[in-house]
C-alpha cells in the first residue's frame, strides 16, 4: 500500500471486531509513528497512554459521549495535552531547547527566549491557550498514528 492509497482506506472506525486483536509488533509501530510526529519547536507536547483495561475502557466511553469504539478497540491511546511543561521556565522545556547539540550554551539560552518570546506573542501563556496550542500539535501525533494504522 502506497500513501495515496493509506489516505484512501483510513476511515473513523465507528466499530471494531472485538474478536480481532491488533499484534504488538503493529501496535508498536503505530505508537513509534506518534513518537515520532512533528511538532511546532519540536516540542512533542504530548504524553500517550495505552488502556486496555475493560473496567477503565468502559469509564472512558462514558467520558467519550458513550462512543462504542472505545469498548470495542482492542486498545485504546489516550494523548494527553502537555501544559505546565510547554512553559519556557520548566525543565522540560529546557530539557528539548537545551539537547539540541548543534548549538552552543549561549545560542541554546537565545533560543529559550526566542520560545518564551514566541509563546508570549503568539500562542499566550494561560492554560487554556497553552492546552490550546498543544491540543493543536497532539492532533499530528494522532494523525501520524492513525495513518500508520492504514498502512
């Protein structure tokens, strides 16, 4: 399968066979694929979690609008929202700008403030606009994930 024709096939499963089991060596490719989405600054402002666990799978489908997917899936990512950790003064933050190894320390600290500049003039510094802004990066994960899926 090519990539046009991934685009093609993938669709919102609204029900799964719960017969059928994904097999790991799929589902951790699945996984890489968020992994290794883009992100704006490179900051990967996600978290994911993998719930199989059918008690907790039902309490999600009452949180997700009683959608019968979640119960059907074999398993379940659940991306959490990074927001305490996009801000500029967390070890976080610091930790990605400052592994860059490319970069010298001084170029490394300019860059830490060229991204508490970006966020403070762009995306805003509430929670709300900082869940806002990595709620919007979370989706290519998920979008990296659901076409490795397809394939």
């Amino acid at each position: 399968m090519n990539f046009k024709e991934a685009l093609n096939f993938r669709h919102a499963c609204k029900v799964f066979d719960e017969n059928k089991k994904i097999n790991s060596a799929d589902f951790d490719d699945i996984l890489e694929a968020g992994r290794l989405a883009p992100s704006s600054m490179g900051m990967q402002p996600w978290e994911f979690e993998v719930v199989e666990d059918k008690e907790l799978l039902q309490d999600l489908k009452k949180a997700c609008w009683d959608q019968v997917q979640i119960t059907t899936a074999s398993k379940v990512v659940v991306i959490y929202a990074k927001i305490d950790d996009l801000r500029a003064s967390s070890d976080y933050a610091k930790s990605i700008i400052c592994s860059r190894k490319d970069k010298s320390e001084d170029e490394q600290k300019a860059y830490l403030q060229k991204y508490a500049n970006m966020l403070k003039d762009n995306e805003g510094t509430s929670d709300k606009e900082l869940f806002g802004w990595a709620r919007a990066q979370c989706y290519l994960a998920a979008q990296n994930m659901m076409m490795q899926a397809a394939f």
